[in-house]
C-alpha cells in the first residue's frame, strides 16, 4: 500500500516537510460542490490504487492555505505562496528551493502549465516558466543565482487564433496560445499553426545580461517528414514529450473526430534541428525501457519503468469526455493493444482549477 513518508526520523520540533512516496502519482484536484473546499485525490500508477483522499494527510507543502502547486514534467513542484513567496519542491525528498517572490504586478494565473528548461535544477541557467493558457504570456525566472534573480513576464505572439466569425463570443480567444510543449536543453520547444502550415516554435531563454530575456525563433516542418496521420484518420491529440535529451511527439488518432474512439498511437521522434533546415519527425516503434505518460493539458512527462513497477514501451493517457476522468488508458506502443483502469467511481467528480495532472520522479 502506498503512503505518505516524513523524512525526518528525528523528534524534533522543526521535522522537515513530508514527503510522496509510490511515484508517478496521477493528482485529481476538486470539489463536491461549487461552494466546497477543493479536495485532492491521488492515484499511484504502480500500485494501480488510491493512496491518498481527502481524509488522509497530506504534505505539508500541499496543505498550506494558499499554496498552489504546479507540477512539472521535470518532477519538482512549483509552489506559490499567498504572500508573494515561491519556491520549488521535491516531492520524494523534501528539498526545497527559494525562489524571489512574485510581486503584485505579477498575475499569475491558478491554471498555467509549468516546466523546467533542465531536467537537472543543478545547471546554471535552469530556469521555471509558467504559460498562461488562455493568453499569450509567460513569466520565468532562474532556479540559481543570487540576490538579483527575479521574475520576468514576456508577450509573445504566434500568430492569431483562428475560428469562424459566427462562433465568436466576446471571450473567444483573438491570439494563439503555445498548446503542445516541451523544455529540452534549456529552450522551450512547441507546435504551432499559421495560415495551414505547421512550424516548430522555439523560446530560447538568457539570463547573461542585465535583465533576463527570451528569443522566439520558428522552423519549418517538412513536409515529406511531418506527423503524418493514418489513412482515413483525420482527428489526433499530439503530445511533446522530452525524454532522455531526445524529442518525442505522441499522436493518438481517433476514428471520425470523436475522442471517445481510439484508432491508433503512433510515436516520431524530432531529428535535431540546424539552421534554416525545416524539422524533421520520424516515426519509431521502440521507447524501451520507458513510459510516456500524458495529460489533457498536454504537459507530458515519462519514466523509467523498471524502477517503477511499470511496464516497458507504454503510453499512459486519461480518456476523453468520460465523467470524472476516471479511465486510464494503458497503450503498448509494440502490440498496439490498450488496457483501461478505471482510477476511481465519483461519476460526478467536478475537476477544478487544472486537469488531472501527473507527480512524476524528478531525474535528479
């Protein structure tokens, strides 16, 4: 059974935080009614059960008032204060990072997605992004350094938000938002469409000079080796996944454009990008000893399964429009054969702030 482990095997009056245990974990967050106190439901995925509810303990950091926690695909936790404070968190050990606080000018949305530039916080220029999902703006900081660190926002623009003109309500978004993305080697790497033609964006982040800045570059896709779909499939969900330095994009494919129906998942791998060459994707059939494992808000992570009690060559995925987002859909990518885990019974589970999300390993 799993459980929730202090790291402090002293009595001392100061224990360090809690911490996780039976990682990758799949978080519910919600609520019973509009007006009830948001509860937390937490699944292992190598345990295939529920090791936390709303009637257990929690860590100390995913208790506090206030506190929001973002997760990252990276495994550490960013963790923003009431009070302007920000930190990131370890969920297996317990160390935690002071950021510089987040002054008023700044607002930070409760839903942003969230990604370390590194897999390592050790390296010199990691740094934390938080992506607005509706607007095009970001805010990022670096995880190392002194005094003079400090949070920065950036409007960037990608192109305008395509959608009929009689669909438009005041509220319909007018620019692009980054969707799909990942963090690889320091940059940001994301898809976008602009007049019918696919591009590869890329955030490229410096903080050498006075005042951190971020550069925004774009390449071509090719054609002849772009994600291609299956014949006769024309609706997909597509996942960027950064795993072991290397760039993935996991296509699910569904039968007419319903989410309900999966065909196929296929998985390509981005050949490395030179200047002015358009990006290339190539299909594989073989992740190894690895799990993908994605989210509807398409931050995607992955794991090393044999120290996970998992199965190698796998993609783990919550099912579309299912009440609660209670199936877990387990695909091997060789047999091209899926199991579904129904994670828990609450039909009428009301998901607040962000879609279920995965606590995953930090790699270091």
């Amino acid at each position: 059974m799993g459980m929730l482990m202090n790291n402090d095997d002293s009595s001392s009056m100061h224990p360090r935080p809690q911490v996780l245990a039976s990682l990758p974990l799949l978080v519910y967050e919600y609520k019973d009614h509009p007006n009830a106190t948001t509860r937390m439901l937490i699944y292992s995925l190598p345990e295939r059960s529920i090791v936390y509810t709303h009637n257990s303990s929690r860590p100390q950091m995913m208790m506090m008032e206030g506190n929001l926690s973002f997760s990252t695909p990276q495994g550490w936790l960013v963790i923003l204060g009431q009070a302007s404070e920000a930190s990131i968190w370890h969920p297996l050990t317990g160390e935690t990072i002071t950021l510089p606080p987040i002054h008023g000018d700044h607002r930070i949305p409760d839903s942003c997605k969230c990604l370390l530039t590194r897999s390592s916080v050790a390296h010199p220029d990691c740094a934390v992004v938080l992506l607005d999902v509706t607007d095009p703006l970001m805010w990022f900081c670096p995880v190392n350094g002194g005094a003079d660190r400090m949070w920065v926002q950036h409007a960037y623009d990608i192109g305008d938000h395509f959608f009929p003109e009689e669909f438009r309500t005041p509220s319909t978004p007018t620019k692009n938002v980054v969707d799909d993305v990942a963090a690889l080697g320091g940059k940001l790497y994301f898809r976008f469409t602009e007049s019918d033609q696919d591009f590869m964006g890329v955030f490229d982040f410096d903080f050498h000079g006075h005042t951190p800045a971020v550069e925004f570059y774009e390449f071509d896709v090719s054609e002849e080796f772009n994600l291609k779909f299956p014949e006769g499939v024309c609706s997909a969900s597509i996942h960027l996944v950064e795993s072991m330095d290397e760039l993935f994009a996991v296509c699910i494919f569904y039968v007419d454009f319903d989410p309900t129906n999966i065909s196929a998942a296929h998985i390509f791998k981005m050949e490395e990008i030179c200047d002015e060459e358009p990006v290339a994707w190539h299909r594989v059939d073989d992740i190894g000893d690895r799990a993908f494992l994605l989210t509807g808000t398409n931050m995607s992570t992955w794991c090393s399964v044999s120290t996970n009690n998992l199965k190698g060559n796998t993609l783990y995925f919550l099912g579309h429009l299912v009440a609660g987002h209670r199936n877990l859909c387990i695909y091997d990518i060789q047999e091209q054969s899926m199991e579904i885990v129904q994670v828990h019974d609450q039909e009428d589970m009301e998901i607040v702030r962000t879609p279920p999300y995965w606590i995953n390993v930090p790699p270091c």
